[in-house]
C-alpha cells in the first residue's frame, strides 16, 4: 500500500523533479509552474518562499492548491 501522506520532495523521489525545480527545492522556493514559458525562458516557477515540510516543497498558496485535490504524495484524491 501507497503511503499517500508522505511528503515528495528530490531526495524522496528524484525522477519527479526537474535539474531546476530541484535548484529551487534546495534555495528553499516554490518551484510550481505558474505559467508558459515564452521564447528562451525556461524559469516559469512561482518562487514564493516555501512553507515548511510542505509537498514539493511548495509555498502555503500552492501546498493548499495541491492538497484540494491530490494527496501530499501528488496522487489524486479521487
């Protein structure tokens, strides 16, 4: 069985992160995509700080968003 309650982050699973969503993990920002990428922009993360022990390392808005309908694993709740 899953443990749907634990908390994702680089070091947990490696192969759900990108070289720079795992860059903004680890200076503690929120690396959710907050839009599209336009010609020659790779860099489309919010950047917030992140919260603490939070999914993905995600700030308090994006923890929230995710937790509405994933599980802290990322799985969907439905």
């Amino acid at each position: 069985m899953q443990d749907r309650n634990r908390i994702v982050t680089p070091y947990t699973d490696p192969d759900r992160f990108t070289p720079e969503e795992k860059a903004a993990f680890d200076a503690g920002k929120c690396c959710w995509d907050v839009g599209d990428s336009h010609w020659g922009q790779r860099d489309t993360m919010c950047h917030q700080p992140s919260q603490p022990g939070a999914p993905f390392g995600y700030c308090v808005v994006h923890a929230h968003r995710l937790l509405e309908d994933h599980w802290p694993d990322g799985s969907p709740r439905r």
